[in-house]
C-alpha cells in the first residue's frame, strides 16, 4: 500500500511536472510565435528597405550620370564662353588700339584745323567761279585727276618696260646671230679649205686613176693573151 501511495504521488507528481512543462511550452511557443513575427516583419521591412535601398541606388546612378552630363555641358559652355570672352578681349583691345589711333589723328586734324582754313576760303572762291557746284564736287574732279595721272604714269611705265625687255630681248637676238653668223664662217673657212684640199687632191686621184686604168687595160690584155693560149692549147 504504501508502495501504492508512493508510485501514485510520484504520478501526480509527474503529471504536475508534466502539466507545468506543457504550460511552459505554450507559453514558449506564444513567445517563440511571437518572435517569429516579429522576424518576419523585420525580414518584410529588411526586404523592403533592400528594394528602397536598389531603387534609391539606381536613382542616385541616373542622377550621378545626369549629374555628369550637366556638368560636362556646363564645363563646354564655360570653356565656350571663357574661349568667346579672350575673343571679345581680343577684339575689344583691338578696337581701343584703333580708337587710339583714330583720337591721334583726329588731335593731328585739329591742329591741321586752322593751317588749312584759308584754302577753304579759297576752294569756296572757286566755287563760286567755276562750274563746280561744291567743295564736295571739287574734291571728287581732283581725285579723278590724280586717278588719271596714277594710270598715266602706271601706263607710261608699262611702256618703257616694254620698250626695256624689248631693247635686251632685240641685243640678246643679235648676240645670237652674231654668234650664228661667226660659226657659219668658222664653217665656211673649213669647207673652204676642205675644198682646197679636195682640189689639190683630184691630180693625185687622176694620176691614180690613169694608173689603175692602164693596169686595167695590161689585165684585159694579159687575159685575153692567156684565153687565146688555153684556147690553142685545147685544140
């Protein structure tokens, strides 16, 4: 009996441990539900985080590029407008330079001013004398004279290195002729005193030929001697 009591207090006992375990595991598995959970929503956010995070990469490479090309623009149009303003410096300092030039004369101008202010009176005198309408008129009659006489004097200098390259063309013509005329005699002495010689030679030649004809004519005689020979011979 006692036996009894004892196997079945440790059963209780067993069943209360067991009981408890069971409780322990409940509330372990809510706990571990719940941070399963939670887990998930963390790997949910994580997930959507990482496609924020892609989307924000991929954005930020557009606008790095984007970025780039404004700034590559802008680095062209800078240089462009740095390149446009040294041009417009150029052309500025060049334009200062001839308004200093141009103020320079002006200044010698005016001083000119009153050396010259008679001879407007005068060439208003001529005005009024002559045909012309103007000073204006006047001035432009002047400038066609000078313009006549620039061609004048152009035209007569053209003529007188004409009647130049003429004069050495026609020397060098008769330098050559010359020289022409002198080999043709050179020429002509030596066919002169070829032909001379061709003539002291032809009673030389005659004689020689006098010769070879009498030798000739002995030849002739000598073979026919010796035919009328072989002939009397044969028979």
């Amino acid at each position: 009996d006692e036996e009894s009591v004892s196997s079945f207090m440790c059963l209780l006992k067993k069943k209360k441990e067991a009981r408890c375990m069971e409780n322990v595991l409940e509330e372990n598995q809510d706990v571990f539900s719940e941070r399963m959970e939670v887990l998930a929503e963390r790997w949910r956010d994580l997930h959507a985080r990482r496609a924020q995070l892609k989307a924000h990469v991929e954005s930020s490479g557009r606008t790095v590029q984007e970025n780039e090309a404004l700034r590559n623009q802008a680095l062209k149009k800078a240089i462009k407008d740095r390149e446009e303003n040294i041009k417009r410096e150029r052309e500025l300092l060049r334009a200062k330079r001839e308004l200093e030039v141009l103020i320079k004369q002006h200044q010698k101008l005016c001083k000119k001013l009153p050396k010259y202010s008679m001879f407007k009176k005068y060439v208003e005198d001529v005005v009024e004398i002559s045909q012309f309408q103007d000073i204006e008129e006047i001035i432009s009659f002047y400038k066609a004279l000078v313009r006549s006489r620039k061609d004048l004097l152009q035209s007569q200098q053209w003529h007188k290195d004409l009647t130049e390259q003429a004069k050495v063309l026609l020397e060098q013509y008769r330098a050559e002729k010359a020289a022409e005329m002198l080999q043709c005699k050179n020429e002509l002495v030596q066919l002169k005193q070829c032909l001379d010689q061709v003539r002291s030679d032809i009673p030389v030649w005659e004689d020689r030929w006098a010769d070879i004809q009498d030798k000739a004519d002995k030849n002739t005689l000598m073979l026919k001697i010796i035919k009328r020979t072989i002939h009397h011979l044969f028979q």
